[in-house]
C-alpha cells in the first residue's frame, strides 16, 4: 500500500505513538472505575481515544488520493522554539529554581514571560497588543486558579509580596 498523503500518514503516526505512551504510562496508577476514577483512568482513556483517532488518520492517509501527495514542509523553528522556549520559563517562573537558587516569580510574572515570549514566534509583534493580552490573561488567571479554584501557589514573585 502506498502513502498518498505525507502530512496526513505522520500526524496519525505522532496521534498513535502519543496514545500508545499515555496508555503505558497509565499503567503506573491506580485506574479504578468509571463510577470512581482512579488517576490512571483518564490518561487511558485518552491514550485509547489518540491512538484511535491515529489509526483512522493513518488509514486515511493511505487510502484516500491527494492531489499531489500533501509533502510534509520544512519544519518551521521560529515558532518552535519560541513557543517551548515560553512553557519553559513559565515553567521555571512559577516553581523557581532553587538548585541555583532562583525563587518562584510567581503566576503575574509567569504570565508575562510566557505571553511576550510566546508572541515572538509570529511574524509581527506589537507591544501594546501583547502587553493588554498579558493584563487580560493574568485577570483571568487570576480569578480563576486563585479566587476559584483556591490554589495554592505564588501569585508575585517573593520578593515583592513582603
């Protein structure tokens, strides 16, 4: 059987191979039952609905004809990077370091990290946008895991909040 859809073929592949690890992986804790969850319930039953959706984009891929194969482009690493560079760093902006000794920032500053960072990967970036789209995502932020949820974590950084 014969591709005749590149981008279609490896999307499943990345869908079916990302099933599969979450249902491995679920394997480390308790699954319970669909009346009472256990923590390994739910990344089964999303690594059974990724490598099913895999499979039929797969299959689709292999049987449906394209116009001219769907190549796969070159891989875009601006974005790529911008985009796991901002993760990172809110990442490290919320829970510190403190293997070298860098306190947690907090969630505001984490925000801010992440949104302005994040907005480099595009093509334009325009600081007044990005800077009402990092209020706006901070207020939401903030009333939701703080005010609604009751979390537990540094809203500003350490040495701010004394």
């Amino acid at each position: 059987m014969r591709i005749k859809s590149q981008r279609d073929f490896f999307t499943g592949l990345m869908f079916l191979l990302l099933g599969v690890a979450f249902a491995w992986g679920s394997g480390n804790y308790p699954m319970g039952s669909a009346g009472r969850m256990g923590p390994g319930y739910f990344p089964l039953m999303l690594g059974i609905m990724l490598a099913g959706l895999g499979v039929v984009i797969t299959v689709k891929a292999m049987v449906i004809e394209t116009i001219d194969g769907d190549p796969i482009g070159s891989i875009s690493w601006k974005p790529l990077v911008f985009i796991i560079a901002a993760n990172l760093v809110f990442g490290i902006a919320i829970g510190g370091m403190p293997s070298i000794g860098l306190p947690p920032q907090g969630l505001i500053v984490g925000i801010f990290a992440l949104t302005f960072i994040a907005s480099n990967a595009g093509d334009e970036f325009n600081f007044k946008e990005v800077f009402v789209l990092a209020v706006i995502l901070s207020i939401i932020s903030y009333g939701a895991f703080i005010m609604l949820l009751k979390m537990q974590f540094p809203v500003w950084p350490t040495w701010l909040a004394r």
